[in-house]
C-alpha cells in the first residue's frame, strides 16, 4: 500500500482531532455525518444511569460504525473510519459541550479549584469489524477568579469545547497538573489512536 492509499475518514469536524492526526502522520477524509445522503446522526444523549466512561465509549463506537454505513451507502471508497468522543466528568456527572456563553461561565465556575476527569473515547471500524479504546485523564484546576473567567469566555474559545475550554489554547494557565493523557484531554489520545490504526492496517 503506498503513503497516498493509507488513508482513513475521520467522523469528526474538530479541529484538534485533525490537528493531532496530522501530528503522527495518518491522511484522512474528513466525514460528515450529518447529510441528506445516507444520513447518519449519532444521538448524543447518556442512556439511563450510564457514566461517563461509557458513554464517551459508546459515542466513539456508534461515530465509527454509522460512519462505516454512510460510506457504504453514498458508495465511497472503503477505508477504516474513526470516531471519537470527548466528555468532562465532575463527581460523575456528564459534562459536554456548553449551550451559550452563560452555561459555559457556569462550568468554568464548577471546575474552579477541583479536579474532574476528562475521558475520550476513540474507535475505528473497518469492513465490519470494530475496536475501540478509552483515555481517561485527571484534571487539577487552579483557582479561577471572575475576571479570568470572563477573559476567557470573551476569547470565544469556550462554546465548542466539552467542559467549556481547551487545554492546548488560553485554559492551559488554568490547569495546575494532569495526570493522564494531554492528548486525551485534546480530544484525541494519539496512543490508543495509534493502536487501533495499527490493528486496521493504518501505518502510522
């Protein structure tokens, strides 16, 4: 296979997903979901008592295979698709992306001086197989004072970001320590996204 064939689709539209799959190497087609053509919307919404590790699991799972399905149905070229998920937990609770600039303040106040895990979720289907991982991370928060957080929300980082903020942007000062995966946190553990690229057949 040359370096041009050894390619995947990528389920996913962050920006830091295909910032760090460019890290390491892997060519990728990013693939909507969300179409009219063979239309494959995954429900982001935790099923009763599920927790966070699962749920971020599962959404990864059901992102890759459905992702899997488009590509049948719209008749593009087979390839492994990857999905992943990323959620804040804070004491079990599940904590995606915020609503408005309001609810994101509110999160950035409950993470204040705690530490909350982050965990991503990360599959990879091809032809009808499908493996997956999960990076689970901690996330010490030094102390926010209002006006840090209001910086922060005017910056516009916030809205598209589970948990309101990004480590790799402005929210790195508020971060006292990690333990974990930095990538995880990003959104995208490039470990445990190496192993299953790996067991696709993917170099990376």
């Amino acid at each position: 296979m040359s370096r041009a064939d050894n390619r995947i689709y990528l389920a996913s539209q962050s920006p830091r997903r295909r910032e760090l799959l460019k890290q390491i190497g892997v060519n990728f087609d990013v693939l909507v979901l969300r179409t009219a053509a063979g239309r494959a919307d995954v429900l982001e919404i935790p099923q009763e008592d599920e927790e966070p590790r699962a749920f971020a699991r599962r959404m990864a799972e059901e992102k890759s295979v459905k992702g899997g399905n488009a590509v049948g149905l719209r008749q593009l070229i087979a390839r492994p698709v990857l999905g992943a998920d990323t959620v804040v937990d804070i004491d079990g609770e599940i904590i995606g992306k915020p609503r408005d600039l309001d609810h994101a303040g509110e999160i950035l106040q409950r993470l204040s001086g705690r530490t909350h895990w982050v965990h991503t979720g990360v599959a990879v289907a091809v032809a009808d197989r499908m493996d997956s991982r999960l990076s689970s991370s901690k996330v010490a928060f030094a102390p926010l004072t209002s006006s840090a957080i209001d910086r922060y929300l005017e910056s516009g980082e916030a809205l598209d970001k589970a948990g309101a903020y990004g480590i790799q942007g402005r929210a790195g000062t508020f971060v006292a320590r990690i333990e974990g995966s930095y990538t995880g946190i990003m959104g995208l553990p490039l470990f445990e996204t190496a192993e299953l690229l790996a067991w696709a057949g993917i170099r990376v």
